[in-house]
C-alpha cells in the first residue's frame, strides 16, 4: 500500500458511485489468484456484502477474513502481525479523517500491499490524495457483491493486458443426449466463424469422442496433464494439444480403460489457470457424472450450456442442475439450456413450453433430430458445418457460439431457435 514505497498500480479514472449494474451478471471478470484478504468494515451491510463477495467463484481461490472496526483496528491489527496481500477498509469519516487513518495505516503496512478503501465521501480531491498515497481502488458507499469482485479482482488484471480467457462448459442432464456432439460444433463454431482462438477439452478421459469427432489421433491429452501437476504450465499444456484448424485446437481424453481416473476435486485446476491465461476461449465437454471436480468445473466456468432430451429424466435433472448453479453462482448469468434431439417420429415428448415452465427460463435453442446428417457427420469425423454449412442446424451452432462468447445478446423464443422448422419435421414424423 500506501507508504509512499508502494508498488501499486493505481487507477486513473475519477471515482464513480459503485453501485452494481443491471447487466453485472454478463460482465466478464477475471477471477483473482490465491491471495490472502482482510477486510476492516464498519457496517453490517458492508460486511454482508463482503462476506458475500468472498463466497463468489472468481475469489474461490482466495482467503478472505472479516472483522469490524475500519481503519484504526487494521492500524492496530497489523502493529504485531504482516499484512496481507490485500486490506479492504471502510470508513465513513470525512476526508481529512479518512486521510488520517490511512497514513497511520502506512506505518505498519508491508510495501507491496494493496489497498481498497470503502467511504462515503464522492469526491475528486479525495480520490486523488488516495491514490497518491498509493490505494488501489476507491469505492463509494453502499457497495455491492459486485462492486466487491470487480475491485479486487481488478487488482490482479492490468489494464493492458491480454484478456483471461473464458471457460464455457457444456454438460449433458442425462447421458446419451448429445451434449458433447453440441459441445464440439459450437467450439468449431467460436473458432471457424468467431475467429477466436480456441480449445475443446474433452474432459470424459474414458470414453471421450472429441478425437473421433475432429478426426484426430493425438498422442498425448489431457490425461498427461493431470497426472503430471506439477509440470503444468503453458508451455507444457500447449505441447499437448492437437491443432484441429487455425484457430481450434483440442485437448484430448485417451479413450482408453488401462487405468482409472479418479480425480481429486482441484485436479484440473492448474490445467484451466494455464489454458485461460493464453487461451480466449476454453470449451470444457464435462461428461455426465456428479463429483466434487465436475461440480467444481461447472461452478467455477463462465458460462454454462445444460443439454437435455425431451423427456422427464432430462427435465428432472436439468432443472436440479440449473437450480444449483443458480444457488451456487449468484452474482453470475443463470445456465443456459438447450434441448437436443427434439422430434423423434412417433416419440411422445415433453415440449420446449413445459421445459421453460419447470426452468422458468426459455430453452436457448431447440435441436432437431436429424439422423442423416449427424450420422454423417459423426461417422466422417466431421462438424455439421463440414458436411453442410448452410444447413439450419450449423446456423443453430453459429448462433450458440456468439451467445456464449458473449458476442450477442440471448434471444430466446418461446421453444427456442428453429420452432417453424420442429413443427414441419413433427407433423411429418406424425
């Protein structure tokens, strides 16, 4: 912090009141690193929000504590003990207190450490003493869960540079429904029409597909990742992976059944903080199964992409599935879902409508079942877009890719994308 030896990096924007935004949920924010964080608050709203923020997946990696008292109990907190790599202080004393405060905070704070000071006063004059004195952030009261993330983990994003990637997961709400097949046309998608680069990690190291699908046959895969931790880094991780098209590459699963793969619940955690810091997107096909790493992945992804049938199992465990994401990542954009395989001929089916009921939420697209050209697609080791890329269905994959990215706004219809289209194919199935 503050001493005026500081190494902080400091904003240069005046101070804004830092109230949370309606579209909050969709802004991407890089998740912090393992730091310690203390924070010094002097309001129980301050501190809900705090402990609140503590609870998010971009600060899962760091340690936080909360304790009452603002500036002068971090002053007398840090006279017998280091600080940490980050101090959260409220104060709601006037300017000249607050400054105070803060050059007797100088005196026992370690150089090297950030500040983020929580006040009331909305003020130019301040700002700038704050930040010559070397704190890091100023937020104006009240603050949210939001606001609380995006300032700390902002401490740890320089401005110039390159952005952490984002993490997309897909996973299927029972087996056999086609999530890894939408999983591998929507990372060609981001890669070919988006033109980002990109990585498909196929995370079903027993039975995994993306090789088939891509027609690769890579020697090496995820699998010598995460049974080799402590060798990951970029430039192990980029050695693995298998270069699908000039923008997409893969990471592989072995596919094979000479060992077992039971994984603690942090195993692919390193893999991922490789991938997303060279990598703009990481698509994740996280197979169908329930353990503290697939939790962890889905909890922890920027967004996620639930696939299901149209029948009840499906509607049962996909709502399970978006009611605990919803739970577990409050401060993020609920799940999407879609519906695959949709107008089986003479296959009773719960319909688009009664999903989005039971969700509360529109499907993001409705898949039609099309043998023909997902056979051909599959059994080719080709995407829907390769074997016909006008084709409605490599549109539906197109669209799925910029919503995910981020690159355009969800616009769910009533039974999702395609709906003229489903009526046809139905009646004719009839």
């Amino acid at each position: 912090m503050i001493k005026h030896a500081s190494q902080v990096v400091v904003a240069d924007r005046e101070p804004m009141p830092a109230v949370a935004t309606d579209n909050a949920a969709d802004e991407h924010i890089a998740p912090a690193p393992r730091v310690s964080i203390q924070a010094f608050c002097e309001t129980v709203e301050t501190a809900a929000a705090v402990q609140a923020a503590g609870e998010d997946r971009r600060l899962g990696k760091a340690h936080l504590k909360i304790q009452m008292g603002g500036v002068a109990a971090a002053a007398e907190a840090y006279r017998s003990s280091p600080t940490p790599n980050v101090i959260v202080i409220e104060s709601e004393n006037h300017s000249d207190e607050i400054l105070h405060g803060l050059d007797q905070l100088a005196e026992v704070c370690d150089a090297g450490t950030r500040v983020i000071v929580i006040g009331r006063v909305n003020d130019v004059t301040l700002y700038r003493e704050l930040t010559r004195r070397g704190v890091s952030e100023y937020l104006i009261a009240p603050v949210g869960t939001i606001d609380i993330v995006r300032g700390v983990c902002g401490l740890f994003s320089a401005p110039d540079a390159k952005p952490v990637g984002r993490i997309i997961a897909v996973v299927g709400a029972k087996g056999g429904v086609g999530a890894s097949t939408v999983a591998h046309n929507v990372g060609w998608a981001i890669a070919r029409d988006l033109s980002l680069d990109s990585v498909v990690t196929d995370l079903d190291l027993a039975f995994g597909t993306a090789g088939l699908d891509y027609n690769q046959d890579p020697p090496q895969g995820i699998a010598d990742a995460v049974f080799s931790p402590d060798r990951v880094d970029s430039a192990f991780v980029d050695r693995l992976l298998s270069k699908c098209t000039d923008h997409l590459s893969l990471l592989a699963a072995p596919a094979t059944l000479d060992r077992v793969y039971d994984f603690g619940a942090d195993a692919f955690d390193s893999i991922l903080d490789s991938l997303r810091g060279t990598i703009p997107c990481v698509v994740l096909d996280v197979p169908h199964m329930w353990s503290g790493w697939t939790k962890r992945l889905l909890v922890g992804a920027d967004e996620i992409l639930v696939v299901a049938g149209p029948d009840l199992a499906n509607l049962r465990n996909a709502k399970n599935l978006v009611d605990l994401l919803r739970a577990a990542r409050p401060n993020d954009h609920h799940p999407y879902y879609c519906l695959n395989q949709v107008g089986v001929p003479k296959r009773p089916e719960i319909t688009p409508a009664d999903f989005a009921k039971a969700l509360e939420d529109q499907p993001l697209a409705v898949i039609p079942f099309e043998p023909q050209i997902f056979g051909t697609a599959a059994n080719n080791g080709q995407m829907i877009a390769e074997v016909s890329s006008g084709h409605k269905t490599a549109e539906m994959f197109r669209q799925l890719a910029q919503v995910l990215t981020g690159r355009a706004e969800a616009k769910r219809s009533r039974g999702g994308m395609l709906t003229p289209f489903l009526a046809k194919l139905m009646k004719r199935g009839a």
